[in-house]
C-alpha cells in the first residue's frame, strides 16, 4: 500500500482536515504526476496554487518533494494532464458494447481553501457535463450530448491510428495514438456509440485483456471512483462538413 507523506509547508496550505482526507484515500491506481507510474512506497502530495485555487497531486518520494508549487493553467482541463486512453469491447450485461477508458496522470483535486472538500477536479467536471457516476458496469450510461470521439485511420507518422475526444466547445479531452483491437469498429457501426469511462481504473499497467478491464472498471465504480457517459463516435470531418 502507498503511503502518503503530507509536508509541513503543504499541510500550512490545505489544513488538518484536508490532509486527514487525503490521507484515508486509497492509492492504489492512482499514477504519479510526475512519471506517470502507479504510485507505491511513500507518496509525497504535492499542492499547486496561485493564490486563489489550489490543486493537490501525488508523486513518488523518489519522484519529487512534497511542496508548494505555483499554478499555472487551468485547473479543470483533463486535456492539460497526461491522458491514458485504450479501447475495448466489454461485456455489459450480455451485449458486448464498445468502450474507451481514460484515465488522467496524477489525480488532480480542486481545493479552494481549509473548510471546503477537496473535490477531483476532473470528474466534477465531466459529471457537470452529462457524465454519470457509475456504480455498476452492466447498462451503458445516458449520452453525454455534443461529446464526440473522432476516429483519425492511420493518420500518423507510422501509419498508426489516433482518436481525439472533443468536448461540446471544441476542447480536446483527448489526443493520440490509440491500437484499435478486433470488433471494436463493428460494435461502433452497430450501436454508433461508445462508452467512455474516466477514472482511477489502473492504467496504463493493467493487463490488456478485456476480462481485467472489466474487473479494474468494477472495482473503480464499487469504489466511487468512475464516471462514464456514451458519446458519439465518427471518423473525420469530410468537405462537406458532415461527419462520416
Ligand atoms: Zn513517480
């Protein structure tokens, strides 16, 4: 089990009773921030601040000191952090439905001062977007409307393929290389949507066979800890503007 290392100088910045909270929370999928690893052995948490919004994130002890840092960016744009994304066909319920996992480098928390909870930042704002906490992994969840994932077929610089997930405002929560496995393009043609799932589900270590995702998935939703919505899926925009 990790163990969590909250310094002095951090702990003056979110509080005792930010840093009990964040102590009793399990680490075990969480990655490093700063190598993007699973984190193991002493973890240092490390806040971000500007002044006004304060973030915490976790580094190995091997890693980095747990420090204050100066914020910079937005706090709230998964597409600024690492993004680890993979693709699968899961069983749900009997219906083998298409899906993207995604999980961000480093939990990212949004803390705006000692007497408020220390909120993931990412999945508040996924959840205000349409996005619903999973509890259990058998129904596909409700869409989230004007998200879209766009398929880019050997766009890149060695044939591979891409995927970029759009938010309704253009945003990319999502963009790189990504191995499509078999039957992933049929499930999307049939149903013309996947899910996408975000959260602390242990990638990009865990093993690639659908039988661990699936158990990685319910174990992060029996936790409290994944949100998913189905979203559209299309390949790029063709001349005409419309989406193949
Ligand atoms: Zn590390």
């Amino acid at each position: 089990m990790p163990e969590l290392h909250i310094s002095d100088e951090v702990r003056a910045v979110i509080g005792d009773e930010a840093a009990a909270r964040e102590s009793a929370r399990p680490l075990t999928r969480a990655l490093c921030t700063s190598c993007g690893q699973r984190l193991d052995g002493t973890v240092n948490l490390q806040v971000r601040t500007d002044g006004k919004q304060t973030r915490t994130e976790h580094v190995h002890a091997t890693c980095a000191p747990s420090a204050v840092l100066p914020l910079t960016g937005s706090l709230t744009t998964a597409a600024e952090e690492t993004m680890h994304l993979v693709l699968d066909v899961l069983d749900h319920g009997g219906a083998a439905l298409p899906v993207l996992i995604a999980q961000t480098a480093g939990t990212v928390y949004e803390f705006r001062g000692p007497d408020t909870d220390l909120t993931d930042a990412v999945t508040a704002k996924l959840l205000a977007a349409g996005f619903t906490l999973i509890s259990r992994v058998r129904q596909a969840p409700r869409p989230a409307e004007e998200w879209i994932a766009v398929l880019l077929l050997g766009h890149g610089p060695a044939g591979e393929d891409g995927l970029l997930v759009l938010e309704p405002d253009g945003a990319q929560f999502y963009g790189g290389a990504v191995v499509i496995p078999d039957g992933w393009l049929a499930a999307v043609a049939r149903y013309g949507w996947g899910v996408l799932y975000v959260g602390e589900v242990g990638l990009p270590h865990l093993p690639p066979e659908p039988k661990a995702r699936l158990k990685a998935l319910r174990e992060a939703a029996q936790a409290g800890r994944l949100v998913g919505a189905r979203i559209a899926v299309g390949g790029p925009p063709s001349p005409t503007g419309d989406m193949t």
